[in-house]
C-alpha cells in the first residue's frame, strides 16, 4: 500500500534534483548575463552623454553583453544620482557623472543621497582642464598681470559663470581667495552665453571648459591666461598650468566618472575596472576623447574615492568662506 507513496516521493525527489540542476549554471554565470545600464544623469549632448555614448560599443564588446544608457536629467544631476544611489548593487545599474558631482554637496545640504557611502567609485573615466580667460582686448597678457590689474580696482571687474553654484563659481572663488582679489559674479544658463559675455566685454573673465573655450580661443576671441591641469595638454602646449602661474595648490578640471551603487561586489568592480582600463587604452577611443578635448583619466577605485572626498571637502570650504548654495 505505500508503494505509490514511495513513487511519488522518489519521483519528487528525482525533480527537486533536476531542477537544481538546471537553476545550478544560472547562478554559476559569470557577471554579466544580461543587460547593462548606465544612468548619465544628464541631458543628451552634453559632455558626460557624450563621453558615455564614446565609450559604450566599446564597453559593449568588453563586457560581452549590450549596455544601454539612460539619460535622466533632471535637477543638475540628483535625480539620476539618487536613483543609483537606492538601487541594488548587482552591477546591472551604473552611473555617469562629472566633475560637479562633488560641487552638488557642498552647496545643497539636502541631497537625498550620501555621495561618499551611497556611491561605489569605479574609475575615472575622462579629463580636461578649464581654462582661465579674459576678453582679449584687456591689457593683462598672464595671470599675475591679470592679478595686479584686478587689485587695481577691486570689485570693480565681473567675471562670468555658466550658473551659480556651478564649478565654475566655486573655482573662481577659490581661485580668488588664493589670489586676494575680489570680483562681482554674473551667471549665465549654460558656458555658451558665458562665453559670449566675455568676448562682448559685458565680463571680464572666465573659468570654462575647453569644449566651450578652445573654439573662441582659436578665432582670437579670447585671451587664455592658464589652464587648470597638473601639466600641459598637447592641445594647448602654449598655455602655462596654474602651477606655472603661481597656483600649484589648485587644480582646475573637469571630469567624467563611473560609479555604482554602494557595496558592490568586489568582483563586479574588478570587472567594471578591467574593462574601462582596456578601452581607455584604445588607440581609437583615445582619439575619439582628443575629439572631444579630453584624455582617458584611468584610476584604482581607491584613487577615486579619495578624488571624490578631497573634493567635496575643498567645495564645502569654498562655498561656505563665499556663502555659495545652490538654487533650489
């Protein structure tokens, strides 16, 4: 009588069985398996849409998997930020940001995310430096002569951002901390009419990007007095770095970065970072960077990690010495 009682559960047992053995090699795949995301939390054509989209088919052959991006712009980058912030860490999700990324908590206290514990650096990606310009009709030909003529007549020169509370604020207001010098501040929505202010003469001076600046500087628009890298770009070889100038203590770039959410598994960004470093050691993806005026900038996550925190410490005095917050 308990014959077919025993069938069954031999016959139960005999399925368990198979069905772990079929869920065993899903569970064993080797990240990834599926699709990937990269939120760039921005609009597309910009710099950091224009990086991730360089080096997507790239990442796609590395990864052996599709990668798909996801532009979500909206608050100057927080929405999407936050999204990666909340959102489990399997990999599938990552994250492009740039440079402003550590602008954002040193002048908004209210974030909803921690950028130092919610985010898992992975590596830089890109960099460029900003360049210091004036409109070219001015009389200072450096930027100690630029120095003395704005002591000359202090607050009486303007100097243009593409935003408050921008990086471009923040770094004009350190840069004139260090220098002694006092400016009036005029944002602008975006670097292009920035730009324009300086070359009509209605401001006097800038910290851009190159992507903004080199275009006008070639046409003769603009005067550069410096640029913000540790050294010369071979772009710009003719333009003294800041340290050159007489500030070694800044360092004036702008960036573009891959995280994911934190306590990713070690192995996931050991992957992640295998990957990058070979396509940011491409031939073709490093000419496509020149393209676009910018360099690969590989790091450890490490490095990183500390670029993000020495940062955001640097910001947060800047904008608290210059009572610099952001618009809410």
């Amino acid at each position: 009588m308990n014959c077919p009682m025993l069938r069954l559960t031999a016959l139960a047992a005999a399925i368990a069985t198979g069905l772990i053995a079929l869920s065993a090699p899903l569970w064993a795949q080797p990240y990834p398996s599926r699709i990937v995301r990269i939120v760039v939390p921005f609009p597309a054509g910009g710099l950091v849409d224009g990086v991730a989209r360089l080096i997507q088919p790239a990442l796609e052959k590395g990864l052996g998997q599709t990668v798909i991006l996801d532009n979500r712009p909206a608050a100057s980058g927080t929405v999407g930020t936050n999204m990666i912030a909340k959102i489990a860490p399997d990999g599938y999700n990552l994250l492009m940001v740039a440079s402003t990324h550590t602008v954002a908590p040193a002048t908004n206290p209210r974030l909803p995310y921690d950028i130092e514990n919610d985010l898992a650096p992975i590596s830089l990606v890109a960099k460029n430096p900003l360049l210091f310009i004036i409109n070219k009709d001015l009389p200072p030909k450096t930027l100690q002569e630029f120095i003395a003529y704005a002591k000359e007549q202090p607050g009486k020169l303007t100097y243009a951002t593409p935003g408050a509370a921008s990086q471009s604020h923040l770094l004009t207001e350190l840069f004139s901390q260090r220098a002694g010098i006092k400016m009036l501040h005029v944002p602008y929505r975006g670097g292009a009419p920035a730009i324009m202010s300086v070359i009509s003469g209605e401001t006097q001076f800038a910290i851009l990007s190159t992507q903004i600046s080199a275009p006008q500087l070639e046409a003769g628009n603009v005067r550069a007095l410096a640029a913000g890298g540790t050294s010369r770009e071979k772009e710009f070889a003719t333009i003294p770095t800041l340290a050159e100038a007489g500030f070694p203590d800044i360092e004036a770039i702008q960036w573009v970065g891959m995280l994911g959410p934190a306590k990713l598994p070690q192995d996931i960004v050991n992957r992640l970072h295998d990957v990058l470093s070979r396509v940011l050691s491409d031939p073709d993806t490093i000419a496509k960077l020149a393209s676009q005026g910018m360099v690969p900038a590989l790091t450890s996550p490490e490095e990183f990690h500390e670029i993000i925190g020495r940062e955001v410490k640097v910001w947060t005095e800047v904008a608290r010495a210059a009572d610099i917050k952001a618009v809410n």
